[in-house]
C-alpha cells in the first residue's frame, strides 16, 4: 500500500523542542517508521524548512521525507503558512503525479487538510486526516489574543476543519474528548470518526535505571526532581509552572526543576522569558534549563525524574504525558484536553485546574512526598496497554484497509 502523508509545517526529522517542532513531527516520524515497517511504502511530504536540508531524506526503509519548496527556504512562523499554502499545494500535486498516485493520502492539521482536499478534488483518493489541534477548542481555552486566532484566520481554518470532516473517508481522533468535539463543533459523522491513541515508541521511551540516568545527565542523586518536557509556547504552562516550583521549593527545598525544550542557557545575549521569570522567582539555583534535546535522549530526563509537569492550557493530546508514564515516571497534568483521560487514573498521577500555580504546586507537593517510585508499575502498564505503538499502528492500518476496500469488500489495497 503507497501511503502520502502530508504534514505541512511539521518536519518529520526536525528536533522537537525548539519554536515550531514538537508532537505532529514526532508523531509523523513515528507512524511513517511504523507503517513502513508493516510493509507500506510511505512518503511523508513538508514544507522545506532548512535549506541545510536535502530535498528528499529517508525516514527508515520504506519510508522518506520529500521537502517541497513553498516561499523562501527557511522557518515560517504557523500561523503565515497561508501565504505560500497555494505554492505547498501545487508541490505535493506534482509529488502525488511523479509518484503515480497513492493508495491513501493522510493529512495532519488543517493546513494540510486543506491541500488534501485539492488533491481529492484532482484525483480520486481516499483521505484520512489527523487534526492534532483544534481551532475552536484552542480559542475557547488560550483566547482570542493570538496571532493565529485573529477574525479571518480562525474562520478560514473553522472551514477547513469542517470539511475535511465531512470530505475524507475516515479522521482520526486521538482522545474520546476529540472524538466528541468533532461531532460537536463539525457535525463530522460517526462512522467517519476512528479513535485511535498515538503510540509512543516503546524502542526509545523505555525506562532507565534512575541513579544511572541522573549520573549521567549529571543530576543530583536524591534530590526530588520534577520535570517539564516541551516547547515554550504561552499556551505550555510555564508560565505556571515556575510560581508553582517557587512554592514546591518552600515546602520541599532540595527539589530541582529540569526544563527540556525552548531556552537553552548562553544561546542567546540576555536571558529568555523563562530564566528571566526563574529570576525574579529567585529560583536560579534550583532550576537546571537543558534547552531541545533529541527525541531519543528524552527517556534519560523521563527515567531520572520523580515526577513529570505538564501544566498546559490547552493540551490536544499531550504526547509528554505518556512518554513520562512510558517511563515510569507520574504525571502532574492539567485537566484539559486528552491530559483529562491519560491522566485520569489517580495512580498514574494528578489533574489539577489549568492557569492556577498553588493547586499545581500542591499536586507536585503531594506526589514527591508520597513514594513517586511507588505509582511506577502502575504508569508503566497504563503506557504499554493504552498506548503500545503496535496498537497505534494497526488501527491506522485497518483504517487504511477499510478506506481502500471496494465496496462490499472486507480488504483494501496491501
Ligand atoms: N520533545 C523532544 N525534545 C525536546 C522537547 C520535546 O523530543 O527537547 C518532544 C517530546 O518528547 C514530545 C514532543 O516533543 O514527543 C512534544 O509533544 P506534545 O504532544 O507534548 O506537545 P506539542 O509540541 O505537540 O504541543
């Protein structure tokens, strides 16, 4: 089965963590990786982003990335893709012809819906799409203020999220929130919806002895450590998160903040945002900032922590929170979008309300003074049971039969 995904702005081989690269490029890799390993030949098409970038770069045998130029070579921001959307789109026609056509084209987020949809408009194929972001859902919870929320931007993408749920042939939801809030706010019909949780990739997120993996990541060996993993974006929760740390650290003093993703020290002239708020917090000691670590170096930060934060205002799936629990680590969440069900066992760790730093420091407070280690089987099965990789890629796989099946039939293209 030929597979084109397309993943506009989100590069599959891009090091998540920085400004514009986090869960859809890890998402992408991983289930392009997967895929080609059951046996798809899977294309994965993306804006060229870095022009120290080849054209075309191999993901894993039977899977590659193809980079097409849309603009200037170089970054751009996510909310201007708009403006070379129409260039991105004439690209991945000329991919789709040059490759002989697909079996199946799956989208990721609306830009990329809204070239699929272009492309089904051309050629009969069937679509399948993953939002991975949902513009009502992200407006009602981080407000209008944003660059990409303004009037005409969040209508066009209010479209776009509409009809691709009415166009494609399956979408799939990642949470059962999702699944609800796109027959809410899309009318998308039920029998087009599939819920189907990432997988988190059990070959890299295992864990790792603790004492081994502080040492070398050169982390005290028994101070309480509580981690955050992920880019700096407002919507994230830092800005939470360090008020909250300022309040665990009174109660708990030899504590230890790590930060991976976003700032990293001594890489720009004057402190960033965040160490300028761990500043005015007096926290300088307390707080370790690694900046963008490679996806495969995570499970080292994961393993060596006694609890994970991820206190974000609006979470679509929150991938961190199941590496974390992938781990063994415990998970301090906020009671937002897919958080709300991974992080729903109480043994698995603690939901509290969004925006509010004391409940997310007493959360913190109570998992590090009551035996973290001891919720690590409990997050360790909640990972493997719910989001083992090999489920994540045989339920996109039997959605991949099922849209390709002729009619009547019970299989699709192999
Ligand atoms: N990540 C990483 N290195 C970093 C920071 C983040 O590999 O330095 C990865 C992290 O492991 C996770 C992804 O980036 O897989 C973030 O995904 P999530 O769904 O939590 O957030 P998003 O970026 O989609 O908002």
């Amino acid at each position: 089965m030929r597979v084109l995904h397309i993943s506009d702005h989100a590069d599959p081989m891009a090091t998540p963590g920085g400004e514009f690269c986090g869960g859809q490029n890890v998402y992408v890799r991983e289930l392009a990786r997967r895929l080609a390993g059951s046996g798809c030949t899977v294309d994965v098409v993306t804006r060229w982003a870095d022009g120290r970038l080849a054209r075309e770069e191999a993901i894993a045998p039977g899977a590659r990335t193809v980079r097409v130029p849309a603009g200037p070579v170089g970054p751009l921001p996510r909310e201007r893709f708009g403006e070379v959307l129409d260039e991105f789109c004439e690209g991945v026609v000329e991919l789709h012809r040059e490759a002989g056509g697909y079996d199946v084209v799956h989208s990721h987020y609306w830009y990329s819906a809204a070239v699929a949809l272009r492309l089904g408009d051309r050629h009969p194929v069937p679509l399948v799409h993953t939002h991975h972001s949902l513009g009502a859902v992200r407006r009602a919870a981080i407000g209008p203020g944003a660059a990409d929320q303004t009037g005409e931007h969040f209508a066009a993408r209010h479209r776009i999220e509409r009809r691709i749920g009415l166009r494609a042939a399956a979408v799939v939801a990642s949470s059962p929130g999702e699944l609800t809030d796109l027959q809410r706010l899309f009318g998308t019909p039920r029998r087009t919806l599939h819920l189907v949780p990432p997988g988190v990739d059990t070959a890299v997120l295992v864990p790792r002895d603790r004492n081994l993996a502080r040492a070398e990541l050169g982390l005290p060996a028994d101070a309480p450590v509580v981690l955050f993993v992920g880019r700096l974006e407002a919507r994230k929760g830092w800005e939470d998160l360090v008020p909250a740390f300022a309040l665990v650290r009174q109660a708990v003093p030899a504590a230890v903040l790590v930060v991976v993703g976003g700032e990293a020290p001594g890489r720009r002239t004057g402190p960033g945002p965040l160490a300028a708020l761990i500043e005015n917090h007096g926290l300088t000691e307390g707080v370790d900032l690694r900046g963008p670590v490679p996806h495969a170096a995570t499970a080292r930060y994961y393993s060596a922590a006694d609890v994970t934060a991820v206190p974000s205002h609006y979470e679509p799936f929150g991938l961190v929170a199941v590496e974390s629990m992938a781990c063994g680590t415990p998970v301090v969440a906020t009671r937002v979008g897919g958080l709300r069900w991974s992080v729903a066992d109480p043994r698995v760790g603690v939901l509290v309300p969004p925006r509010n730093p004391a409940a997310l420091a007493a959360a913190l407070i109570e998992v590090l003074t009551s035996a973290p280690a001891a919720r690590r089987q409990a997050c360790l099965d909640h990972a493997s049971s719910v989001y083992g990789a090999q489920r994540w890629t045989d339920g996109i796989r039997s959605i991949y039969r099922r849209v390709t099946a002729p009619r009547g039939g019970s299989g699709g293209a192999e």
